[in-house]
C-alpha cells in the first residue's frame, strides 16, 4: 500500500530509545545516510538528513545493536522500502512471498540466497517494530514463527521436487510436492506454539508414511529421505555469506542417538507407545505440522493424543517436570534470582519456570479438560484459568510477566545475533539492554526485573512445591524418614506423640513397613522417595483426625490395596491440601477409600476446580461425558471410559457429600443424574456395537425404564439399578437385517444380554454398575427385553399390586425419545385405571406387616426396615399414587415429593411431617452408605460419619441421634397404623404375603 512520504518511516510505536553514546550514534546515522546515498535511496538519504524524533530512534538502535547496525548499513534499501510500505505489510507481503514460492528449477545456491536475504530483511523490520514499541511480544514472535514456517516450507517444497526430478522419489502432485507425500516436518517447541525469539533456533522432528509409497525405492526408504532431511537442514541452517535462515536442531525426535533424521510413523507410534517419557509428552504439547503433507502430520498428532493426553489426572508429571528444572538449575548454576549475569529463560523466575508451570498443569489435566491442549503458553495460561485450575489474578500476572520476559529475551538476542538469554555481566552491558528495552537507565530496569522475576519464582515454587527456602519442611523430612528405615528412631517417636498420636510405637511400625516395601505401592525406589517427601505432611494430616492411631491404620489398608505408588504420592505432593478429606475419608467412608485404592484415578475428581462448585446438571454432565468419549479408540475403550466416569463422579459426589461441600439433599438427584447419562451412553454404545454384528430391526425403537431408586431419582452411593427394557418394529418384519440375522423377540433379548454385560462385566476400571431386570414382567420367568404392547396388556390384565406399587417409582431414562414418551403416557395410563381401594389399601399394609415379620430391621440405624422407617414412607407414598391422593404427574418423582403433595397426616391426631421425616431418613441414609455396611447404632459408627450426621442432622451431639430417629419413627408408624391397616381375609393375606415374597 502506498503511504505518504512526510510519514517517514514506515514503523510507529511509542517507544523512546536513548543511545549509550550520542555521539557514536550520530556518527551511525551520517555513515546510514552515506550508505543510503552510495545505494541510490533518495528518501532515507532525505529523512536522515532532516532529522527528528524518528531519526534519533533509529540512532539509538544504531548505537545500541551492532548487530541490526550492520543489516542497515549493508542494506539501506530494505529500509528505504518503508516510505512506500508500512513494516508489518512488507513483512507480510515478504513471508507471503515465500509460502507462494514455487518448487522451481532454481538451483540450490540461488534458493539458499534468496531465503538468507529475505529472512535477513524480515528480521530486521520484525527487530525495528519490536524496538519502537509498534508490536507486542506477542505479535513479534508470532511474525518470527511464520517466518521461519514459510521458509522451511519453501525448502522442503525444493527437496521433494529435486528428488523428484532425480528420480529418488515419485512425487503424487509433482506441481505441488508437499500434498499427499506423506512426508510431513513438525515444528517444535516456540515454533510449534508460534512464540519463535528473535534469535532461535527451531527444533524440527520429520516423519514420513510409508503407505505413501513416494519413494522409488520403498526399502531405500528411511535412507533416501534422512538425505533429504540433511539436505533440508543444510539450506536453512548452513551459515554462508549471506548468513544463515535459521539454526536447525534435530534432537528432540525420538531417540535421536540411533533413530535416523526421517522416521516412519510406525516407528515413531511404537517408541512413543512404549517409551516415551514425560519430557517428550511435554514437547509434543506444542508440536504443529509446518510443513511437507500437513494432513498427514495432523494425522499423526490425533494418534499421539492417548500418548500426551492421559485420561486420568497425571501428577507423577510434574515431579518429572521438576526434576528436568533441578538439573537444569544445577547444571547452569541457577541458585538465585539475580540482574547481572542472569539467565532470563532457564534461571530462577525465568521464561522456563513460565513455561513449566503451564506444561505441567496440561499434562495433569489435559487429557479430562481438552480445552487446556494449547500451544501457545498465554493461551493455555487463559484457559487454566477459565476451568478453574488457577485464579484469573495469577494469569494475568504470569501472561504480563512471560511476555516481560520475551521482550528481554529479545533484546539480549538482538545487540549481536546470538542464541543467548543471559544478561550480561558488567554494568555498561546491562545498561544497554535496559535502554533497548525502553528503560530510562539500568536502576529502573533492574527493579522491573527482579520484580517479574521474584513472582515468577513464587508461582512456580508454590506449583512444585520444590523446597526452595522451605528449611522447616527439610528438617521435618530428615526427622521422619528415619521411620522409615527404623521403627526405634528416639526423635521420630517423640515427634509422633507430640503430633498427637496415642500409640506412637505401633504407628512407626507400620511407617516402618512401608519403607521396605511391603505393598506394591511402595516397592520400588521412585515410590519410596516421594513417600519419604510427603511423609511429614501425611502425619501431620493424620494427627488432625478424631482419631489419628486409626487414620494411620485406615490408611495402611489403603496402601495396601493401592496397585502403585508413584502417582498418589506425586498427586499429594503437589496438592497437600486434599490430605484432610483423605483422612477423613479413610477413617470414615470405607466405601470411598475402597474405591480409591482399588482404581486411585477418581481421586483426580477432588483435585478438579470444579469440586466446591455446585454438582452438575444432567445437561452438563452429559456434555462432559460426550467430551470424554470422543478419544475412545473402540467399544472396549468406550466401556472403560465410562467406568472411568462414572466412577470418578460417583466419587465426587461422595466426597462433597461427607465433606459437607453439597446439601445432603442433592446426593440422591446428583448420583440418579450420573447414572441417567451413563447408562443412555452405554445403550448408544451397546446397540451401535451390536448392529455391526447382527444388524437392525426395520422401525426398532427402545426405551430403558428405570425403576426403584433409580426411578424416583433416590440413587445412594451404592444402589444397584432396577432397568426394564422395552422395545417395539415394524409388524411386518420378523428379523434383523445383519450378517448375522436373528429373529426379532432373540435380537433384543441378546441385545439386552450385551447391555446387562457391560454394564456389569469386571474391567480393569470397576464394574459400572450391578444391575437388576427383575421388576420386568413375569419377574426372572419373563423374557428379558419386553415389547411394549406386552407390557400393556401385562400390567392391564395380569399385574399384581405389588408390581403396580412398583410401577409409580418408574421413570424412562434412556433410548428413543418417541417411544420413551409412549412409555411414559402407557404408565400413566396402567395406574390411572380404576381398582378398588380397599384391596390396594389392605394389599399394601399386609405386604409391609409380612416384610416386617420376615426381615425384622437389625438396628436403629436399618432405617430402611425398621418400623416407621424408609419402607412405610415409600409405600404410603406408593398408595398416595395408586389411589388417586396424589397426582400420576408425581410418578418417577422423589418420594418426599410425593408425600408433601398428598398431604397423608392431615386429620390424624398424631399428626406427623411424612415429607420431612422422608428428608430426614434420606440424609442419614445417604451419609451411612459412604460408612461401613454392618454398622446398626451410632456407637460404632467412624468419629468422622457420627459427626458428619450430627451436623446434617443438626442435633447436639451424637447422643441426641438414635433419639430423633426413634421419635420419627414412631409418628410415622402411627400414620402408617391409620391409614394401612393389615388384612382381614385369609385369600388376601396370601396375595399378600406372595406380593412381599416377590418384592422382598
């Protein structure tokens, strides 16, 4: 675009730079502007001489940098092209160039020329921008990315034509050789994530599909394109006259000591598969296909994603990542924070700790959040805390410190062209920098520095929690280790009684077994030492429990069942604020640690942001799983994903229902909203899987019914689920269309077969949930999947009232949505059919009597049982429905609901609150089924549940517990007595007992 001249130059910016030396910078300019004369550039030679405020800027530069010194006085006309072109556009149109630049028959020498000017040109202008403050480091380095991207890409265009027109390779697009060559070049690290310094180098990795079948020699393969890889690498990274266009390094490919430059992706898969380590997942973060068959590269990337994207929380990474930064700090010598001689990238509060903080946290979470799979850092940095994973506030400190950092970094590189990051030494060297980067003088860079620096380090220190001025935590590891190794060390003993513990000798025996490795969790040397490191902190929580000699115990059954150690460790290591919900859950809620030591991945559900928020709808939930899904690599992995998530929110429920982080009100909708998107994603899977096999039924449609708990919404944390299968099809067709057909009544009692299997079948994730089909028609005599006009006629003509009883705690969950409304309406129209309500009402009160008589409650706290309890409310409510007191609307609703809308205790003089009592009764019985199964009274509950139900209860103490409950009890039972009383005939007694008999 043309641009008026009287602008000047064609740069901006708000910067003001100062020179070192005025005088030496006017002299620059007088030798510019014979330069400009000498290459006939009438414009620059004009603005040089009339001076002004730019003018003096570029003296500045002039002075500053002998390096973009040089590139302008061996060059005026790159910047007389300015007066008729603003920068940024001749750089564009510059790397635009290069990307259109067709693989010609220019020779070798000629290419490499023209990319070493061009690069050369574009830097400079990039340098200028970045220096006169008309871009952001952001901007600057995104431009240095498509540069070296362009280049690359115009390079390898060249070596794939050369080696075509050789004969070497038979190209399929000789006009365009990169497209469907197979061969393809990732960028790696700043490149990769398009933040390229001013001064890098770029890690390359190149692969190649053999399928592809470019090469004329198929088993000169791996041979014939690593030449093209050193041919490649030598035209962008050979230093010549003209200089080099960019540095190349290699080495970030797999096993680069005995892997060749090109490797088949095959090869590559079966390294990262079997091999690769937490450093290479953290380098693939950033990896982008540049250049050569980018659909094929990306390609590639999508099969990598299991390798870099684990499914569970990974913290074992980041004791990794850290120790990577530990040898890099010992290595260099990076003790402290510093201005003279400080390395800005790897030193303390450097560019690294940046980068590592956000690489570790999206190999931890990365493969649960995808929204966190991003290769630029202030991109992730957003989205960390966009998810909750770190707060707004240390993003935008981290964002505005890293790009601080950048900018340095930049002006380090510049003043010579070199791949430094380190500051320099004397005081004159520093001063420099500091006016390149726009500072009034040394002093007040030093302070702006060491400010980014020091909170730089504080994030990073408090993320690994590295032992960095952290003497006290020292002191304490050295006087507890030593139990690990001797049960009799005097000063651990003493330190154990007075953390609190009661018998500190029987506690450092069990330490003691753990160090020697006596469970699989700490067998091995990595395990033990980060068991020693967050030892402290283990007792420490564990003293703070009710009862800390049990929580060491609890936590030694836990150990125990733990498959390995390596990542609990790390995970406490890095969240150490988790530890008293451990404790509590281990001395508390056997379910739970049970849970977590036979699949340790749903701990990762506690460390999820989203923890103390409120429990997910159905909606959201459903999002997230389908989320999940989509990475399952087959039905199998699809089963062992929603294991996985299932049982990791079943945690999360759990966890927040005993830390008192949700109303004990909500568990029951939250565990029925988990098994709600479960069990339709498992349908969706099942019936997909199935028809692969044996096909489709013309016109099928299913519905999935749940009913009981599940129906009614009233899931605890370990109900099983009551399902119906209903289905309907075409009249007319009698079997599936697949390869291998089956009658139409066989395919869907098959199909149900494979639902029941994968839902309950052992995986090495758990089962996903023990189910029941009983409550079908015809109980266990009847076929297991039930078409729907069965069902009607069923229900209508032959149903006992137990079954109808059943029917009203109904709800369909899953399946085709027209007949899931079908199901609904027939329901609602069985139980609206006219019966007479003396049989119902004395059918009801002699199934209760007879259940009492034969299954008497064990306890106060079998509040299921027991007289007055959770039976008697469900079955007044159950009545309600069947007898017209309570609207068929309420059908499938919790069973409170049903009870405030019926309103059953009005008129009686023992006036009672069902729906309150009905609350109640569900909040003690939500909480004892996170407890141990066999516990009837108070007196043996956990310290933690005991306390946990006091609150919930709002009662005193645990004393004033068994009291409540009894006292409810009774009003209930009085309500019950009125309104339900037993049979009066021997025919119905009978029905009766037969009815309890099947429900029982």
């Amino acid at each position: 675009m043309a641009k008026d001249e009287a602008r000047g130059l064609g740069i901006g910016g708000g910067h003001r730079l100062a020179p070192l030396e005025p005088d030496k910078a006017a002299a620059w300019l007088a030798d510019l502007k014979a330069a400009a004369e000498a290459g006939e550039c009438p414009r620059l030679a004009t603005f040089l001489a009339e001076g002004g405020a730019e003018t003096e800027q570029l003296g500045a530069v002039l002075d500053l940098s002998s390096y973009l010194n040089s590139q302008m006085q061996q060059h005026p006309e790159w910047l007389e092209a300015l007066f008729g072109q603003d920068a940024n556009e001749r750089i564009a149109d510059r790397i635009a160039m290069l990307r259109k630049r067709p693989a010609t028959d220019q020779s070798e020498s000629a290419l490499m020329k023209e990319l070493r000017l061009i690069k050369r040109e574009v830097s400079l202008l990039i340098a200028l921008r970045d220096l006169f403050g008309a871009a952001t480091p952001a901007e600057i380095t995104a431009d240095m990315s498509e540069l070296a991207e362009a280049a690359i890409g115009a390079a390898v265009r060249f070596c794939l034509a050369e080696a075509h027109r050789s004969g070497k390779l038979v190209l399929p697009h000789p006009e365009d050789p990169e497209t469907d060559c197979g061969l393809f070049v990732l960028g790696m690290g700043k490149l990769g994530g398009g933040e390229l310094n001013y001064s890098s180098d770029v890690d390359l990795i190149v692969f190649f599909e053999e399928s592809a079948g470019i090469c004329a020699d198929p088993v000169e393969a791996v041979d014939t394109l690593s030449k093209l890889v050193r041919r490649l690498v030598r035209i962008v990274g050979e230093s010549t006259a003209d200089g080099y266009v960019f540095r190349t390094d290699l080495r970030l490919r797999p096993d680069p000591g005995a892997m060749p430059l090109a490797i088949s992706v095959d090869t590559a898969l079966t390294y990262y598969e079997g091999s690769g380590r937490n450093w290479e997942r953290a380098a693939m973060i950033k990896a982008r296909p540049i250049a050569g068959d980018r659909a094929a590269g990306e390609a590639f990337l999508q099969e990598l994603t299991p390798f870099v994207w684990r499914k569970y929380l990974d913290f074992a990474a980041i004791a990794d990542i850290q120790a990577m930064k530990t040898r890099i700090d010992r290595h260099r010598g990076f003790d402290d924070v510093g201005v003279a001689g400080h390395n800005v990238k790897l030193g303390r509060g450097g560019i690294r700790e940046v980068e590592f903080f956000v690489q570790a946290q999206q190999l931890i979470a990365g493969g649960r959040a995808p929204a966190l799979r991003q290769r630029r850092t202030d991109k992730a940095l957003a989205e960390l805390a966009a998810g909750g994973w770190i707060e707004v506030g240390t993003e935008a400190e981290l964002v505005s410190d890293y790009w601080f950092l950048r900018r340095i970094e930049h002006c380090i590189q510049m003043v010579a062209d070199e791949q430094s990051h380190t500051l320099p030494e004397d005081e004159e060297g520093v001063e420099r920098i500091a006016r390149l980067a726009g500072f009034e003088d040394r002093a007040a860079f030093s302070k702006a520095l060491l400010e980014r620096l020091n909170r730089v380090d504080r994030r990073y220190t408090w993320l690994f929690s590295d032992g960095r001025d952290r003497e006290t935590s020292a002191i304490e590891e050295t006087e507890f280790k030593g139990l690990l190794a001797s049960e009799d060390d005097p000063e651990a003993l003493a330190r154990l009684s007075n953390l609190g513990f009661s018998r500190p000798e029987d506690v450092a025996r069990i330490v003691r077994s753990w160090g020697y490795g006596r469970y699989r969790a700490t067998r091995s040397e990595t395990a033990r030492e980060r068991l020693a490191k967050v030892l402290p902190m283990l007792l420490k929580a564990f003293s703070g429990a009710k009862d800390p000699d049990g929580a060491v115990a609890a936590f030694d059954t836990f150990l125990a069942g733990l498959p390995s150690g390596i990542q609990f460790f790390s995970l406490i290591a890095s969240n150490p604020r988790v530890l008293d919900l451990l404790a509590l859950i281990l001395t508390s809620a056997p379910a739970l640690r049970d849970t977590i030591a036979a699949r340790p991945h749903v701990f990762d559900a506690l460390l999820d942001p989203a923890f103390f928020d409120e429990v997910p709808d159905r909606d959201l939930m459903s999002e997230r799983l389908a989320m999940f899904l989509t990475e399952a690599d087959g039905y199998e992995d699809v089963l062992a994903r929603l294991r996985i998530f299932a049982s990791e929110q079943r945690f999360l429920v759990g966890a927040r229902l005993l830390s008192g982080v949700v109303d004990v009100g909500e568990a029951g909708l939250a565990f029925s909203n988990i098994a709600d998107v479960v069990l339709d994603a498992t349908l969706d899977a099942v019936t997909e899987a199935f028809a692969m096999r044996h096909g489709h039924v013309a016109d099928a449609r299913i519905a999935l019914l749940g009913m009981g708990r599940l129906g009614s919404r009233e899931l605890t944390a370990g109900s099983d689920v009551d399902l119906i299968l209903l289905y309907d099809h075409d009249e007319a067709v009698e079997e599936s269309d697949g390869e291998k057909p089956l009658s139409s009544g066989l395919y869907f009692a098959r199909l149900t077969q494979r639902l029941i299997a994968a839902l309950t079948i052992p995986m090495r994730e758990g089962v996903l949930y023990e189910v029941d089909f009983r409550l079908r028609p015809s109980g266990n005599m009847g076929p297991l999947a039930t078409r729907i006009d069965s069902f009607r006629r069923y229900q209508l003509d032959e149903a006992w009232t137990w079954e109808r009883m059943a029917l009203t705690r109904s709800r369909s969950i899953a399946g085709d949505p027209e007949l899931c409304a079908e199901v609904t309406r027939t329901v609602r129209d069985i139980l609206s059919q006219p019966r007479e309500e003396a049989t119902t009402t004395r059918d009801v009160g002699d199934m209760r009597r007879r259940i009492e008589r034969d299954k008497p409650a064990k306890g106060p706290l079998d509040l299921k049982l027991r007289s007055g309890g959770l039976v008697d409310l469900e079955f007044l409510a159950q009545w309600a429905l069947l007898t017209g007191r309570a609207d068929l609307d309420l059908v499938g609703a919790p069973t409170a609901d049903v009870l405030d809308a019926a309103d059953l205790a009005a008129g009686i003089e023992a006036r009672c609150d069902l729906a309150a009592a009905m609350r109640r009764y569900t909040c003690v019985i939500q909480i004892l089924r996170l407890g141990p199964g066999d516990v009837q009274r108070v007196k043996d509950l956990p310290p933690g549940l005991a306390d946990r139900l006091v609150r919930a209860l709002e009662v005193e103490g645990t004393d004033g517990l068994e009291p409540l409950l009894a006292e409810t009890a009774a009003a209930v039972r009085t309500v019950f007595d009125v309104l339900l009383p037993g049979a009066t005939s021997k025919e119905a007694q009978t029905e009766a007992a037969a009815s309890a008999l099947h429900r029982a």
